[in-house]
C-alpha cells in the first residue's frame, strides 16, 4: 500500500510543507536553468551539484522552519562559488517561473511577504 501524498501534507504541519515549496522550488529553478542553458533533458553535473548542495543548505539551515525566503534572509550560508551560481540561476530562471509554474511562484512570492526578517 502506497502513501497517499495529499494525506501526508494534509497531516504534515505548514511551516514543513513551506519548506518542502522551498526544496521544489530551488529544484524547479535549477532544472529550469539546465534545460534553456545548457540544453539538457536531465540535471547535468554541475547543475545536480548545486541541486545537492542547495537541498543540503535548506537542510542545514539554522532558522528551520521559520526560514525567510533567500532574499529575506539575514545570514548567506552560500560559499561564494555557490552564491554566484544560485544567484545566475535565479537571475535567469526567476522570471521564466511565471510561465512554466505560476503556482510555485505564487507561494513563493506568498512565502516571501508573509516570513519576515527576525
């Protein structure tokens, strides 16, 4: 017997399921980006690192659930090499989300006016 994904997020508390939007819309981002930019139907390498490397700085993060969105957020966990590459991604990526998710967008943009700056 399979899990049900509405009964998982309908039991799971919302600050967790901010997160997991979060965690898919890094994801999106990025798969977004590898597609138009380096003309993949997959994640390339460099692309699945920073998808790794992403998921591993959500994960680590130190506000937890009350994480404001990266734009929002007073502490750059990012190394540099990485910021730099986030930062082309979003830059590229950003305005195509409207398109291709508008949905995701919308929470995002949610997400980002309702988490403010402690």
């Amino acid at each position: 017997m399979g899990i049900n994904r509405t009964m998982v997020t309908k039991h799971m508390p919302a600050k967790q399921n901010r997160l997991d939007r979060e965690r898919r819309t890094i994801r999106v981002m990025i798969e977004i980006y590898c597609r138009c930019q380096h003309a993949s139907s997959s994640l390339c390498t460099d692309c699945q690192q920073l998808t790794d490397y992403a998921m591993n700085r959500i994960d680590k993060c130190r506000f937890k659930a009350d994480k404001p969105t990266c734009a929002k957020c007073p502490v750059h966990c990012y190394q540099s090499k990485m910021r730099e590459k986030i930062r082309a991604v979003m830059r590229f990526s950003g305005p195509r989300m409207l398109v291709y998710h508008p949905i995701l967008t919308l929470w995002h943009y949610w997400d980002e006016f309702t988490m403010r700056r402690k």
